[in-house]
C-alpha cells in the first residue's frame, strides 16, 4: 500500500511538471494614424506627365498584433490637377484613391524611437472630373512598400516620418499604343502624421 501510495504521487508529480504555460502571441491592439502624403509620381504614365499632385491624406488602423507583426488597411486618397490637355482630355481634376490591407513589423530602436517596415495590397480608383461633372473613372490594385520612423510622444501618441513606394496597375480600354502611357503609375510617396494607440 506504501508503495502505491508513492507511485501514485510520483505519477502525479510527472504529470504537473509537464504542464506548460502557454502564452497566446496573438493581441488584438488597436493603433490608429492619420497622415499628410507629400506624392512624387515618376514614369512615363499618365498620374507623372498629365498631372500636378496636391498634399494627399492617409490613414491606417492596425486591429491585430502577432509579436512584432501588425495586421490592419488603409486608405489613401490625393487630388490632382490637370497639367497637360493633350494627354488627359477635357477633365480638371483626377482623383486617387487606394484601399489597402498592410502588414508591418516593429522594430524597437530605443525607448522613444521604433522603425516599422511595411508591405500593403489593395484596391486603387482613379476618378476624373471637371467642377461638379463627373467624367468616370479606372480602377485596378497597388503595391507598396515602405517603411515609418516612429518617436514616441507619451504612453499612446507617436509622431513620424516614412517614406513608400506605391506601383499601381489600372484596368483601361484604349488604343493598343496607349496602353502602357495609362495602365499604371509609380509613386514615392512622404507620409507625415501622429499614430495614437
């Protein structure tokens, strides 16, 4: 009996040691950044050689966090003015605007200082318009790529600075040789903003 007592307890000592605590990595971590885009588009494409860019508005929402990874979208938008008539038509304005998943990874450099690299995929409009006329539009999907430089303010405000590159591809109907002036865009793109999380 003596000894069975024993075995028993020592099986039940085996069996709490190999209990593990495990810890979810998954977060559900709110962050939230509003932002001024300074566009540079480059190329030989429509948005470069047909437009002049205004000051842009970004925002991002990341909802989830896995270890350093952030999950969230985003959403663009940047108005431009016509430049050259032979190339855009009769319109005055285009408009870009791009809904997008993202998917970053922090890196802390310091207490105050963060570097947050970033790739996004989503949907971009381009609309064309003339005072209140409307005169359609062109849809099709970007890519960017890019990268913020976060400096913590307090607990939960940040400010900073990134710089992305966003490739866009649009759906359009035309004639063959002007295919390749009006199916894409390249953009650098300066984002300035505060991240509130």
């Amino acid at each position: 009996m003596k000894y069975s007592i024993l075995l028993i307890l020592f099986c039940l000592n085996l069996s709490f040691g190999q209990e593990k605590k495990t810890k979810t990595s998954l977060i559900l971590k709110p962050e939230f950044s509003f932002y001024a885009i300074v566009p540079n588009n480059f190329g030989d494409n429509y948005l470069a050689k047909a437009n002049k860019p205004r000051i842009g508005i970004g925002a991002n929402y990341n909802f989830i966090q896995v270890q350093h990874f952030k999950l969230g979208m985003g959403y663009d938008y940047i108005s431009y003015s016509i430049t050259d008539i032979s190339k855009a038509g009769n319109i005055g304005s285009s408009r870009y605007n791009s809904i997008y998943g993202l998917l970053g990874y922090e890196i802390k450099l310091s207490n105050k200082f963060n570097l947050q690299p970033y790739l996004g995929f989503g949907s971009v409009k381009l609309n064309f318009k003339s005072g209140n006329r409307s005169f359609g539009h062109q849809t099709g999907n970007d890519f960017r790529i890019g990268g913020n430089l976060n400096y913590k303010l307090d607990k939960t405000v940040s400010a900073f600075f990134g710089l992305g590159y966003v490739s866009s591809n649009y759906d359009v109907k035309t004639a063959p040789e002007f295919v390749s002036f009006y199916d894409n865009s390249k953009m650098l793109q300066i984002n300035i903003g505060i991240k509130i999380n």
